[in-house]
C-alpha cells in the first residue's frame, strides 16, 4: 500500500505538470490564435460583402426566367457552386483556374473561392426574400408608371432586406466557419495557426481545443447580433 | 379614350376573355358587373397591361398598347389603377406614397410634390394621416390614400379594380363618395364593382360580364330596370 501511493502521486504530478504546460503553451502563443481568427474575421467579411453583391445580381437574375440567357447562367452559377463542396471549388479555383490569369495570392484565392460560394447560397436568400413580398406590390408600382427596376429598388428591396437580413447572418456563421477550409491553401487563418502550434507542441487537446473556443465565441457573438437585429426589425 | 377591341385572354388552358370588345369615352363613367370568375378584373388589368392579351387590341388615347414596341411605363402614367387590397407601400408615410411615382418618375421637385399630394390628401379626407404608416391606417382610409396615390400622377382615366371589396361594410360608404366627387369632376373612370347602388347611381353606361364575355350593356337603367339577357335577369334578381 505505502509503496503505491507514491506512484499514484507520480501519475497525478506529471498530469498537472502538463496541463500546466498545455496552458503555458496556449497563453504564450495565445496572441497568434488571436491574429489567425483576425485574419478569418477579414476573410469572412469581404467574402460576404462580395457575396452580398453576387447574390443580389444572381437571386434579381434568377426571377427574370424571360431572360433565357442570365437567368440560365445564374441557374448554373448557383447549382454549381451549392452542388459542390467549398473544398473542391477552393482547390480548383487556386490550382487550377487562377494561375492561368498570372500570379494570385493565397489570401486574394481565398477570399475569391469564398466569395463565389458565398455569392451563390446569397442568391438564393435573395430570391426567397424578394417572393416573399406580395405581388400587388410589384403591380401598384408599374401601375404608377414605374419600371420594373424603379419598383424593385424604391418598393421591393426595401420591404425585402427585413426577410433577407436573419438568413444573411446564418450564411456568415456558416462562411466563418468554412473559411477554415483555406488553411490548405496556406492562408494563415485561425485554423493553418492551430495545425501549425500543433505540429510543434503535439498537444492537440489544447491547441484544438482553443481554436474551437475561439471559432465558438466568433459565431455566438455574431448569432446574439442576429437575435438583436431580428428584434429591432421585428419592432419597427 | 380607350377602345377594346375583341380582346382574347388564356390562362393556361383556361379561357378568360373570350372575345370582348367595349370603349369608353372621355369623361364618361363605365361600371362592369358581373359574377365572380365572370372576366371582369382581368378585363380591367388587361387595359393597363398588368395582363398581356393572346390576341386582340387595346387603344388608349389610338395607340395599341399591345404592341411590344409601346413604352407601357408612360402609358401607365396615364392610366391610374385602385386595387381590391390597397397595395399601399407599407415602408412609406401616407405622404411618400403619394409623392413616390411623382418625384421618381415625372421629376417633380420634392416641395412641389409634397404641396400635390397634401392637396389630394385633402381632397380625400385623410390630410392629418399625412405623416402615419399604411398599417395605422384602416381599410377605408388605406383606400382613400391609394386613390390619392394614383391621382397624384394626374393620369387621364381610373380604374378601379373591385375597390370596395375587401372593406367592411362601414367602410364602403366613404370611399364610393371619394368616388362619387372624382366622377363629378369628369373624370373618366372604369370601375369593377359589386355594388350595384354605385353602378345605378354614378355609372354612364354598366356592362354586365359573364363567362368572359359582355353579354349586355346599356345604360344603368336599361340594365337594372329592364335587362334583356336572361343571364343578367338572373344575376340582378341574386343581387339585388
């Protein structure tokens, strides 16, 4: 008894000593997380943004099925770019299509692989948003004499942005998270930050398990945006 | 003012006009009765091209509307249209409904068509409403501003889709004598209605519709007091 009582202390001893050193680790090198979920953060927001500007063009392209040749390319935008993984569009995108146009940067293929994926499930939020305002909406305005741009821009988008703006917030969770699939591409985002203090540290528990609290605490804070939004859109 | 002139209308395989002709002239007030599903909105909405027809012309003013290469956005201009529900732009004030088509179309400065638009408002009944929302509205007065709204574009002949349908009943007196005073001032009006007291009291000539087409038309008293069709016999004595 009295001899395994110190071996117990042992095992014991050299587990805190490692949490220890898997919190030493994570402290010291906590300001290169930080500055890789930065870069995830910029990456997310101008993919979006870019996104937001496709989206509109393709889910507007996507209602005028009268015009066979763009709401033909804007159906095939949209179906490949959702019936792909970001994966592979990333992948070809910086392999195989960019390099035929001169030198692009990882972070520019990124944010242009992101962009277009984005810009499609955008398009889509964008149509839905615009079929769910009442037709005789359309119709009071082109009665007035309107075209059919004025009234999508001075009636129908304005009513439209209150349906579309909760989905968006949806989409750009789901784009923060997927950005992390640039790592593979060398983008030094969060996740390429965490393979990286990995393979010095071999401390997964620890090093993967901060960039996960990290990634958590983006979307949640961005989730409780979208809740206050949904509440002042909802009151107004 | 406007002639139709044998007018074919198809929803799919379903025939909706089947052939209609009817003109209305200057300053005159036309009334369409008829049963539900008879054509008679489609009628209306085929005028100002919210419907394209499968064959026959619409003249407005001479000029065939259902040609492609007619600009219909300054037609429209000239054609104002009342809803069965409104359509008023929820997003905007009494007032910025009034205005919008104004200053976005025509280019009128925002004074000047602010100054119009009070005046209509006025004119209406609704001037202090001017600064509240659509939904603060009732039925009655959402109406009311809607026709504000389209006369705002000072157009040259109305129509007016089943304008009182949708109010309750206590509503309806209000908005037919908006309707009474535009028709006293001359305007020429085309009016879808189920209220055969307007219709008698107010129309020039009424057009009984059914089944896609106009199967009598006369002046109201011929039409209520004496109706030849045996269909229109029918539908006055349901009515009435």
């Amino acid at each position: 008894m009295s001899h395994v009582m110190p071996g117990l202390f042992g095992i014991n001893f050299i587990q805190t000593l490692m949490e220890i050193n898997g919190l030493k680790l994570i402290t010291s090198n906590l300001d290169v997380l930080l500055l890789g979920a930065l870069v995830t953060l910029e990456l997310t927001a101008l993919a979006v943004a870019f996104g937001m500007i496709l989206g509109l063009i393709f889910g507007l392209a996507k209602l005028s099925p009268q015009r066979r040749l763009i709401y033909g390319i804007a159906t095939f935008y949209i179906d490949f770019f959702r019936g792909t993984p970001l994966f592979v569009q990333i992948l070809l995108l910086y392999f195989g299509i960019l390099p035929m146009f001169g030198h692009v940067g990882d972070f520019s293929a990124a944010v242009i692989a992101c962009s277009l994926n984005s810009g499609a499930y955008i398009a889509e939020i964008v149509r839905a948003g615009i079929q769910a305002i009442d037709k005789g909406q359309m119709e009071a305005g082109r009665s007035l004499g309107m075209t059919h741009g004025q009234t999508m821009w001075y009636i129908i988008l304005p009513q439209a942005y209150k349906v579309v703006i909760p989905p968006l917030i949806n989409e750009f969770i789901a784009m923060l998270k997927d950005t992390s699939l640039v790592s593979l591409i060398g983008v030094s985002e969060l996740t390429l930050r965490g393979k990286l203090l990995y393979s010095v540290s071999y401390n997964a528990a620890w090093v993967w398990g901060t960039v996960a609290i990290i990634y958590f605490i983006m979307t949640k804070l961005l989730a409780m945006l979208g809740d206050y939004v949904e509440r002042r859109l909802a009151t107004e | 003012m406007i002639e139709v002139k044998n007018i074919h209308k198809n929803f799919g395989s379903l025939e909706v006009l089947k052939g209609v002709s009817c003109y209305i002239a200057p300053r005159e007030v036309v009334c369409v009765i008829g049963p539900s599903g008879s054509g008679k909105s489609t009628l209306l909405r085929c005028v100002n091209q919210l419907e394209k027809v499968n064959s026959g012309q619409i003249l407005i003013d001479g000029e065939d509307v259902t040609q492609s290469r007619v600009n219909i956005d300054r037609i429209r201009e000239q054609v104002g249209m009342v809803f069965q529900h409104f359509n008023l732009f929820p997003h905007k004030t009494t007032l910025d409904n009034v205005t919008l088509a104004p200053i976005k179309i025509k280019g009128i400065p925002k004074e000047e068509a602010q100054e119009n638009a009070r005046n209509l408002l006025r004119k209406v009944g609704l001037l202090d409403k001017a600064n509240v929302y659509p939904n603060q509205l009732s039925g009655g007065q959402k109406q009311r501003v809607a026709i504000a709204r389209a006369l705002a574009m000072q157009p040259k002949v109305m129509l007016f889709d089943e304008p009182t349908s949708a109010l309750d009943p206590e509503m309806v007196g209000e908005v037919l004598e908006v309707m009474k005073d535009l028709a006293r001032e001359g305007m020429t009006m085309m009016v879808v209605t189920h209220e055969m007291g307007f219709a008698r009291e107010v129309g020039h000539r009424v057009l009984f519709m059914d089944e896609g087409k106009i199967m009598e038309e006369g002046s109201p008293e011929q039409i209520f007091d004496n109706p030849r069709n045996e269909r229109t016999q029918s539908f006055l004595s349901k009515v009435l």
